[in-house]
C-alpha cells in the first residue's frame, strides 16, 4: 500500500511539471463574484444579506466591504492556526447556538403576548403604594408542598406592599384582608400567601407622572408573569427524569 502511495505521489508530481503553467494562470471569478479573498468567494447575493444585517455603524459600500475583507481574513488566518477544531471552540459555538434559538424564542413569544392594562387594576396599585401588610407567607420546594401547605399554621411578618417583589404586588392586587394567592413560582419556589391585616402609611402620596410609570410597570410585570407561566406549563407537559440511573 505504501508503495503504491509512492507511485501516485510520483504521478501527480510530473502532472504538476507538465501542467504548471496552466495552474499558475488565474481561475475565470465567478459571474456573480463580488468579492474574491484568496479562494474564498462572497457573491453579490451574500453580501447582499450581509448588508442587510449588518450592524448600523458601517455607513456605506466601502465600509462594508472593508470590514467584510477583514473578517474573512481573520477567519481563514484562525483556521489555519486550527482554532476552529479545538473543542473550547466548538463549545463556545455550541453555547451561542443554544443562546440564540432561546433569545429568538423569547423575543417571538414576547412579541406575540397582547397587554392589555385595565383602569382598575391602575388604580389598586397606585392605591396599594402607602400601605403595610400582615402576611403569612410559605415558601416550598415542590408544587405539591404547597398545595398541601397549611398556611395559617405560618407566623405572619409585616411588610411594606412597595418593598414586595413585583410580581407578588401584582397578584396581591386589589388588596383584600384574608385575600390568599397562590401557589406560584418565585425563584426557584412556589409560594403561598395570606393577607391577614391591610394598614395605612400615613403622609405618602403618588403624583401623576408615578401613575404613569406605574401603568408600564404593571405592563412589564404582567407579560413576565404571562411568560413564566408559560415556561411552567412547559415544564409540566414535559417527561422529564432527574438522575435515571439510581
């Protein structure tokens, strides 16, 4: 086999002797050759949609092109140093890949969810701004905990409403004593609460412009609430086993 290899490599050397002055002579660019970068040929369609999502900041052709030789150039010159085999780089491919179709994802499913923002629920916020709660409320691990949780059993804790995270405020809303919510995912828990006793904070007051904000809050908050619901609906249709092998 080796000598056989040995006759072929002879072959192809007298071939290139014979033929030499053939190969030195540049190769005809393709008709829709916009750009030739040592073997690597960009047509005028691909360059084209690289234009289209290219990043704002180059303003014209020549910018463009520019900026697509010194890409290409970098490429080629990385593989050649082999970088495109090592496995950190195949990882790092592999992770931005991932990242992509998720950020993709998010952004459709963003997208797609109509807000709609009721006077009502406007208004219970605002109101609910100068208020201190009594709550009686139970973190667990498990859906099922806290299905099965006896919340009354919990020692309940004051707390200001504005230092609750947003997505409790939302759910509390309109504040009602013995009003229980739950059980919804916070974290990485679900959580059941109780309000026991609603009291107000004396002197605080909401201008107009805070009612403004607090409208695009209330929106953010609802389409993020929509969305984790969403990804649990996901995880609860889904077959999923933790550690199969023990």
């Amino acid at each position: 086999m080796r000598y056989l290899f040995y006759i072929i490599g002879i072959i192809a050397a007298v071939t290139i002797v014979v033929f030499g002055y053939t190969l030195k002579k540049p190769k005809a660019p393709p008709e829709d050759a916009a750009i030739i970068i040592n073997n690597r040929v960009i047509t005028k369609k691909e360059l084209e949609k690289i234009q289209q999502y290219s990043l704002p900041y180059i303003e014209n052709q020549q910018e463009l092109i520019n900026s697509v030789i010194t890409r290409e150039l970098l490429i080629q010159e990385a593989k050649k140093a082999g970088i495109d085999r090592e496995e950190a780089f195949r990882r790092s491919i592999q992770n931005f890949y991932e990242q992509s179709l998720i950020k993709n994802l998010l952004d459709r499913k963003f997208s797609s969810i109509n807000i709609e923002i009721t006077e009502d629920e406007i208004k219970a916020m605002i109101e609910a701004q100068n208020k201190r709660l009594l709550l009686r409320i139970g973190r667990y691990p498990t859906l099922r905990e806290a299905e099965q949780a006896d919340i009354d059993s919990i020692t309940p804790k004051t707390v200001s409403f504005r230092k609750l995270a947003e997505p409790v405020q939302y759910r509390l809303i309109p504040l009602k004593e013995g009003k229980r919510i739950g059980p919804f995912r916070l974290d990485s828990d679900f959580v059941v609460i109780k309000i026991e006793r609603i009291e107000e904070i004396p002197g605080l007051r909401i201008s107009e412009k805070k009612a403004e904000e607090i409208r695009d809050r209330l929106r953010d908050i609802k389409r993020n609430i929509m969305i984790e619901e969403w990804i649990d609906r996901l995880r609860s249709e889904a077959r999923v086993i933790v550690n199969p092998g023990r």
